[in-house]
C-alpha cells in the first residue's frame, strides 16, 4: 500500500492548506506570520570563531531576509523575466537559503558553483546555464577574478547578512499559486563531479513538492523511519551549502518537517574538530556529516568520546565510509547511512521498531514505496533503479526532474546483506568500474578503503583502466616534499596495508609495489564540493606521471634472454645474496669496485641503473616484492642483502599463514555446511524408497542454459527413457533465454521445446522450497527420479564465500531427495579442480570423494575449486546419513561439439589461443607438461555419458557417492594437433611460449583498437595468466579411469580428437 501523507508546518488550518501543495515561499511567509519565532536555524555570530555565540534565525528573520534580497535584485536588477540565472560564491552561511527564495520572488533563478572546481569547470557551467551576472560577496572570493578572466559576467555586490537580518523589509509581492508555479525553476545547482565533468541540475516547485512527500512517508509495520531521528529536532549541519543537499535538507526538508539546523563556521573547513567546538556551545540531537569529516572522526578517539556524549546519532551522506572508521563510530552511537543524489534526492530509510543494529551500520533498509529496483550487475552487485509508478510518481521527485522518463539509473551499486532481506550495503559507482586490458573488471572500492585506514594516507585511487594492472595513487597526510629515499620509505611503510587489501581482491587487480605512485602534495587529488574523491579529473591530471609509471615498470619485467641473469637455486643465505647482488650492481654500473657498505647514489647509481638493479634481482631472487623502493631504502650491498633474505622470509612466511588460513576457512565452511546435512538427518522426514524405474524418468536439470546445460538437455530429450524434464535456472525468463543461446552456439535447429516434455521453472537456490510455489514443489516431490546439479558460476577470480549460495543450493536438493517419495539420484557436475591440489595421489587420484579432514588440500587454490570439493563432500556425507544415491563427475576440458551442430565458445583458453595466434601470425610450440597431453572430450560426447551414467540404475557404493571422471581414455598429443591448427588458419610460424606470450602482449598495447575490438581481434589478452602459468606446471597426477569406463560404453568408444573436429572448431571461431 501507499502511505504517503502530504504534511505541511500548519496543515491543521485548513483555510490556508486544505491538504494542497504549496511553493516554499509561500510556506516560509505562511510560518513567518503565523508562528513568527519558531526557529529555523543556528548560525555562528563570527565567520571565524564560536565565542561569540549564534545566530537565532527564526522564520520571520527568515522571511525578511527573503524580501530583502528580493527588493534587492528588484532595485539593482530589475524584476527578472524568464527566470535570468545569477551566480553566487560565498562563504558558509544562511545567504545560499535566502538568495533562493528571494531570487524565485524577484522573478530570477539562482546557480551555486562549487568553490573547489577547476575554473574550466566554472566556465563550462556558466555557459550552460547562461549565467551573465555574479553576485560577489565581501570579502571576494579568491578564485573570482580568474572566473570573470574566463568568462565574462556582469558583477553585483552581493549584500550582507547583516544587511538582510537586521534591517526591516516590506512584503515582497510573489501572488502565484502553486499550479502557477510548479514548473518554474527553484535552483540550479550542479552534480559533483565524482564521475566526470560537472552537468547543471535544475530543480522546480514541483520536484521540491515530490521530495517534501517522499521523505514524508509512513515506515511499514514494524518499522521507523531514519528519516525521523532529524525531522522536527536540532541538527548540526556539516555539508557544503552550495551543494545540493544543502538545499533538500536545509531548505526543502528544515520547512516542510520545522527542521532546526545548526550550522558550523562559515570561514571553517569542515572537519571534526570544527563539528567538536561547535557543539561546545550549543546543542543537537544529530549531526549530518560528509565521509572525509566521519573519517577524522573516527581517527581522533578523544574528539570521538566528546560528540558521542553530545550527539545520538551520526548521518553521513554524499560517498561511502571505509568499514574501519565506520565501526569506530557506531560503536559510540548510532551511525546512519544516508543515500542522496542531485537528482533524485534523499531517499527515505527504515530502521526495525525500538531497535538499532550496530553491526548493520553500513547497510540501508530503503522504503519499500519509492520504486526502487535493484537490477544484477556482476557477482553481488546491482545497480539501483527508480521506477516510475503512477500510483506513487507524487514522491518520486526524479520524475519531475525528467518527465519523460518512465525509469532512471542512479549508477549508484549496492550489496545485499549476506542473510537478512532488504538490506543493502553501498558498492561504489557502477562508472568508478575499472576495465583492463583484458577487459577483465574490479570494482577498487573495498581495496581503496583498506588503505586509506593507513595513518600516514588521506587518500587513494586505483587506476588501471585499458592497462593490463591496476596502479594506485596515494595521498599522504603529509604535505611536505619528499625525495627519492624519503618516498621509497613512505611505500615500504604503506606496503603491508597494500598487501592486506590485495588479500581480498581478484589476481588481475592486485597492486604490485611497483605500481604506486605518491602523489605530489602540490596537487591534491580533485575532490568534489562534499569532500569526495573526483576520479576521473585526478586520473586525468595524474596522466602523464601514470603512463611513465607504467613504462618504468614495464623496464622491470624480466629478459629471459639476459645470460647473466639467472634464477639463483636452493635455499638464500646472506653470503650467497651478496655475491650474486655485487655482480648485479658491477653488470648495471660498470663500476669495477664497490665495498659491501658503499652507498649506491653516493658512488652515483642513477634512477634509470635503480630500475634495471630491480628488474634482474626479481629475476634472479624469483620475489615479486622486489621493487625500486627496496633499492632506494638500503642502498648497499650489505643493506640490501639483508632487506632481500627479509622479503624472502616475509613472503614464504606469509605463503605458509595464507595457505593455512585458506585450508582453515575450507575447513570451517565444510563443518557449518556438514552441520545443516545433521539437522535434516535429525528430522528426517524421508518416505519410503521407490526408486525411479527405468522408463519414463521425470529429471531435474539445473543450468540448462549454460553451454554444457544446453546439450545435456538435448541428450535428455533425445534419451526415450525421459519423459519429462524441468529446467530449474536463476534467470527469470529461461525458456526465452535458453532459445537465444541455443541459437547464440550454433543450435538455432533445436529451439522448440515441447511443454509437454520440458518446463522451465525460475528458481533461487538458497532459498526454502527454492522459491517455488508450493504447488509446483510438491508435485516435483512427487514425480522427479533424477537430478543433475549442473548450474554453477563459472568464475575462477572469487573467493569461497561467492559459492556460499551454489552450495545451500545442493543442501536443499539433498533436502529435497530426502524428503521425496521417488529418493531421486543426484548427479553433480564436478571438476577437476576439486582435486587437482590432492598432496598424496595413490599413485593416481582415485574415484571416490577425498576425505582429507587433516589438511584439506585437495581442490586447488580458488574459489571455484574450493567450492566443488565442499559440494562433493557434502554429497557423500548425505549418502553415508541419509542413503541418497549421490553421484558425482569431476569434468575435466570440454571440447567443442564433434557431431552436433553448435560451436565452441571462443572465449575459452583453446579458441582464444587458436584467435590470437592467428593474429600474431604464430602458435606456441609448447603448452607446458599438463596441456601438451590432449585428453579432451566432445562437449555433446560428454553430455550424453552423464547423461547414461545419471540414468543408469546400478547401485552405487552403500552409504558413500559414486564418482566419475568422464575423460577421453584416447588422449593425443598437442604436438600430434599443432599441423590441423596450423592448416586450417593458415600460420606457418612455430615460437616458444613465452615468445608467443610476449606477442600477444605486445599487439594487444600497440594496436591502437578500442579495448572490445582489440579483445575480439586478441582474445588471449584475457588469459595471459592462464597462459603464463602452463610452462610453470609440473607433472601432475593421472586419474583412474576404471569404474568411469566399466560404467560408460560411450566413454569406451571415444576417440582421440580428430582432424575433422579440429576443422569444424577452426571455422567456428575464424570465419
């Protein structure tokens, strides 16, 4: 239901407001006669000190300060006609509020520009909002006369507050009625400039009237409204007053709600210390806060225990707050985070009824009746939306900012709460995504914060956008210049606070130590009016020091053709680090003699002998943290030596705490899963076993719409012995996306699916019942005999945690088996990867689930292979305590299809290799020990085995899972297929990898495409590490294969890849 409520100060008289919208004008001179000494704000008597004491504005000071500057604009100016815009910097006081007002009487529209913008910025705003006349205050700004330089306005003394507050003025006429004037402009004021180039935003009565409603709402049932911790009391107000939310919370909300706000110094940047002193000398119940001042908050404990015992409750609006300083915060008070943009407004939030969750501090319960959707963006991220309503478009204020919209995307992401619904945790711009090169994405938001906790950092910046590695630009507290030394010392102190941040980024986005850059204190990075970091204008005036950044750590990267740098072996000592670095130095220097303790830049190393020192000791040393910065803080050999058996020490011993905090994680997510297995077993409602017969099977297919889904559903409905399946996808419209991809791969013939064999049911795997309705559940209880668990994120960068849904999803199908009448079979659909990291193989990897509770070193090291062998072991866990028929198939490299129409997916680490060699003009002649044995299966071969395997009613083990590893038992070799790949694209060149990867690289950077044609034309730039990391394989394990081929005659009668095969594929991705 709707529950919004028109509200108006003195709505109770209802000769003046009978439940009607009026302009705030009206609202002001109404409250201004009637209720004259109802206070509206506190401001600071001196610019620059709180002794003086404050300001009392009540609304008839108000109104008159309104009138005044009406009659002023009236006098010097003229009664304005269609709405002239004027200009206005000043400093922070109630003049922004008036000049509003009195502007709209006057028959004028006022334009704040942000003091901190560039004067391009000014310019450009000027000019697009027709600005010729400025109001200049006295003292003038300093940044006027190089405005008026760029752009020329006629300029106006802007009059004093003491002119405005203390002189009387007459009524100035405004007679129309709200109808007359709703779409007149009120303000215009301008977006940040977060995301780019600062845009005009013009607000009219209209969206004020929207906006006075939305913020008005009833909370639901059971719920508060954040909104009212400030409506009606005294808040202390710590944003800048040019800013739009200077205008929705201090104009628009103070009169629509009788809103006290109290106000800092004008001439004072806003900082705790300012909100500290503030509140010494006068009173609140809250305070409204940017990020940048919660952060210094948060930093001072002693000024953090005084606001607390002044304030309940702290808002922070206009960007995010990084976890640490958000939790000092909340556990002094309540902290709440309010969403707010120029253009749609601060939305209204909840809070459960008598209660305030500390911990939730950094979600947001939004109101339900706003039009809000959060639309799926990329693993747990979504993009908000506002959709127009016509039942609630009356507080939808975005809507009368741009009729003729019927939805509007803020751009704005968000995460939803891992457990409870409706709470949502603020992600970052959807533009602040950073695309490399290989057109892999990070969003830098988290890895920003974590660094920016360092006390010596006021600010960071990843970049990276169209490079192959993200680089970081740091801001430090302190001013002062540094040199080169001094520099090298501020990034080995930051480094273990880097290091912690890449702890929890994606491979392609973490930061290497020779990718920062300290930025010059000179030139700050750009920041927005409310504090906020401007990205692309700080990238953009940090090009050039970027680029050679990026040049000077390219000079890093190890020359395999040096000679005389090779990689040391054995075990480092000092003695032996000495020698090799007293070569290194003479090699770079051409010195012929350098003591243990010369100092480097004494005897005259250069930058340029620094970086190539750097390239060949991480050649030689094998240590990636080796960085110029190493060289720069201990310039001798004797120092150096040292600091290199250090790093060497450091990283094996933070290998050695990764990897058993990673074993331990595993260890822990496998005991809370095996757990919720235990609770079904203890209230086991299981019926009786009737195991499906072997004709007319009814078969539950999750992930039909991926690329191994789609033909495992063309197997089922070419099996006679299936009579019906159901399609169980996340997706909402899967029968209609299982067309377009069929037709996307090349099956555009096997499109019709027959409801009378087929239906596709949208899911959410987590939840009970899978989301289903009851009826629809109850009768797959009833009828379904098998189960493929095929769907799962095939995404190899995530950590565990990302899978934590997947997995719920195969409790609840082991809950759903157990508690069917059929005990259907389930089949998972494994991986190599659950497996490939098994330490002690006997001698081949068995066909059972690994059981290796001591260390869990089984799956390899990522999410995704993580997650597959918790799937595996809880699998044989539900068939050792509830007797499920569990089978299980560790999938190895699918290939393309050998007989049925389709292609193979040219994003893939073969058709990417094939693509890009073609366009290098050269194939590896190698892929390193595990990928030159070819033992790869047809993906319609594979998908007809699981098929019979999952139909086959065979027995498996009591109380334990079957498993298979579905691989061609007919392997060849990539030396046998190198001469159909080079026929049927055409190369005649054969290199080493790493030749061919050093190309790949190279045409990737010099083509001069845009990022999607480069990748098209290049593919294999998206896989560089894949590629890289073949030549580093050893020789590992064989798997058994005797139960596999017992089981499958399919699988007995494969082949090896055929010449036809490879030609068919070729075509596929090459024509």
């Amino acid at each position: 239901s709707i529950m919004a409520k028109t509200f108006y100060p003195y709505n109770s008289v209802p000769d003046y407001y009978p439940g009607k919208k009026e302009t705030l004008t009206n609202i002001v001179d109404f409250t201004a006669r009637r209720s004259p000494q109802a206070l509206y704000a506190e401001y600071p008597i001196s610019p620059t000190s709180y002794e003086a004491g404050y300001h009392k504005i009540n609304y008839k000071t108000l109104a008159n300060a309104v009138n005044g500057f009406a009659w002023y604009l009236h006098g010097t100016l003229g009664p304005g006609e269609n709405f002239p815009t004027l200009a206005y910097i000043g400093p922070n006081d109630m003049r922004y509020n008036a000049f509003v007002l009195g502007a709209v009487k006057a028959g004028y529209k006022m334009f704040y520009s942000s003091p901190r913008n560039s004067i391009t910025a000014h310019a450009h705003l000027l000019d697009a909002v027709a600005c010729k006349t400025i109001l200049v205050p006295d003292p003038q700004p300093p940044m006027i006369p190089s405005i008026l330089a760029a752009f020329s306005m006629k300029v106006i003394k802007a009059p004093t507050i003491d002119e405005l507050i203390n002189k009387p003025y007459p009524q100035y006429p405004y007679e129309k009625s709200f109808e007359q004037a709703k779409f007149d402009p009120l303000i215009v004021f301008h977006t940040s400039g977060s995301t780019g180039v600062p845009k005009p935003v013009t607000w009219n009565h209209d969206y004020a009237a929207a906006y006075f409603t939305m913020i008005q709402l009833d909370p639901p049932p059971g719920y508060e409204s954040n909104d009212r911790l400030v409506q009606a009391n005294r808040v202390f107000f710590m944003l800048p007053p040019f800013h739009g939310a200077n205008h929705l919370i201090t104009l628009c909300a103070a009169i629509a709600t009788r809103t006290a706000w109290i106000y800092p110094l004008a001439s004072a940047i806003p900082s705790a210390k300012v909100l500290a002193d503030g509140l010494r000398q006068t009173t609140a119940d809250a305070a409204l806060i940017a990020p940048p001042t919660a952060v210094d908050l948060a930093k001072d404990p002693e000024l953090l225990d005084f606001v607390s015992s002044r304030l309940d409750t702290i808002i922070f609006a206009g960007g995010d707050l990084p976890q640490p300083f958000g939790e000092a915060i909340s556990k002094k008070m309540r902290l709440v985070d309010v969403y707010g943009a120029s253009e749609v407004g601060n939305l209204p939030s909840l809070r459960p009824v008598g209660g305030y969750i500390r911990e939730d501090w950094h979600y947001t319960h939004f109101h339900p009746d706003i039009g809000l959707e959060f639309r799926h963006l990329s693993d747990d991220l979504y993009e908000m939306w506002v959709v127009r309503d016509q039942a609630i478009e009356e507080h939808q204020p975005i809507f009368k900012l741009f009729p003729h919209l019927t939805e509007y995307s803020t751009c704005d992401m968000y995460s939803p709460h891992p457990t409870k619904p409706n709470l949502w945790a603020y992600g970052g711009r959807s533009d602040d995504i950073i695309v490399f090169l290989t057109s892999e994405k990070t969003n830098p938001t988290t890895m920003e914060h974590t660094i920016t906790s360092h006390p010596e950092v006021k600010a960071v910046l990843v970049a990276g956008a169209q490079k192959f590695q993200a680089a970081l630009l740091i801001e430090l507290i302190d001013e002062k210049e540094l040199g080169p030394s001094e520099r090298a010392a501020v990034i080995e102190r930051i480094w273990p606070k880097v290091q912690e941040a890449n702890q929890h980024c994606p491979a392609h986005a973490k930061i290497a130590k020779t990718h920062i850059l300290l930025l010059d204190p000179k030139r700050p990075m750009g920041r927005a009016g409310k504090g906020t970091i401007q990205r692309p204008l700080t990238i953009a005036m940090y090009a050039p020091e970027l680029e050679a950044l990026y040049a000077d750590a390219e000079k890093l990267k190890p020359l395999s053709t040096n000679p005389d740098v090779k990689p040391t072996e054995g075990p480092l000592s000092l003695d032996n680090v000495s020698a090799v670095l007293q070569n290194l130095v003479k090699s770079q220097t051409g010195w012929e003699k350098i003591s243990h303790v010369d100092n480097f830049y004494v005897v005259g190393m250069d930058s340029l002998q620094t970086l190539l020192l750097t390239r060949d000791m991480k050649q030689v040393f094998q240590l990636p943290d080796i960085a110029p910065s190493t060289v720069y803080t201990n310039p001798s050999i004797e120092q150096l030596s040292q600091a290199i058996l250090n790093i060497s020490q450091q990283i094996k011993q933070s290998e050695e705490e990764t990897e058993r905090n990673r074993k331990l994680a595993i260890g822990k997510f496998l005991q809370l899963k095996t757990s919720l297995v235990d609770e079904i077993a203890a209230s086991n409602t299981s019926t009786a076993s009737h195991p499906g017969a072997s004709d007319g099977q009814t078969v539950i297919l999750t992930g039909s719409t991926g690329s191994l889904g789609s033909y495992l559903l063309l197997a089922l409905l070419d099996n006679p012995f299936v009579s019906h399946i159901h399609c169980l996808n996340r997706s909402p419209d899967s029968h209609q996306l299982q067309v377009e991809r069929n037709e996307s791969r090349g099956l555009q013939t096997f499109t019709n699916f027959p409801p009378g064999r087929v239906s596709f049911h949208t899911i959410n795997f987590a939840q009970e019942s899978f989301g289903l309705d009851t009826e629809i559940y109850s009768q797959l209880l009833k009828t379904t005999t098998k189960i493929i668990l095929n769907g799962w994120t095939v995404n190899f960068n995530i950590p565990l945690s990302s899978f934590e849904q997947q997995i719920d999803g195969v409790i609840n199908f082991v809950k759903f088996a157990n508690q069917s009448s059929t005990r259907p079979t389930i089949f998972f659909i494994s991986s190599i990867s659950s497996v490939r990291g098994i330490s002690n193989p006997e001698p081949k990897i068995p066909e059972r689930v690994i059981n290796d509770d001591d260390d869990h070193s089984a799956p390899t090291k990522m999410g995704y292979g993580e997650s597959k062998y918790i799937a595996e072991r809880l699998l044989n866990y539900a068939a050792e305590k509830l007797h499920i028929d569990a089978r299980i198939a560790r999938v190895g490299q699918i290939a393309g299809p050998a007989v049925m129409p389709g292609k193979w997916n040219k994003w893939e680490w073969f058709p990417s290799l094939v693509i890009s060699s073609r366009y290098i003009g050269a194939l590896p002649d190698s892929l390193g020990s595990e990928f030159n044995i070819v033992d790869w299966l047809p993906i319609d071969f594979l998908a007809e085995i699981i098929v019979d395997l999952t139909l086959e009613n065979a027995p498996g083990l009591e109380g334990k899972a079957s498993v298979f590893h579905p691989h061609n038992p007919n392997t060849t070799t990539w030396e046998r297929i190198i001469p159909e790949i080079m026929k049927n694209t055409g190369l005649l060149e054969l290199v080493p990898l790493k030749e061919w990867l050093k190309r790949v690289a190279e045409n990737a950077t010099s083509g001069g495409l845009e990022i999607e044609k480069t990748v098209q034309s290049n593919p294999a730039v998206k896989l560089l590490d894949t590629y890289e990391s073949f030549s580093d394989q050893v020789n590992l394990p064989e798997f058994e294969m005797e139960k596999t081929l017992e089981s499958s005659e399919k699988l007995r009668g494969a082949e090896p890849i055929k010449p036809e095969w490879i030609e068919k594929w070729c075509k596929g991705w090459l024509v």
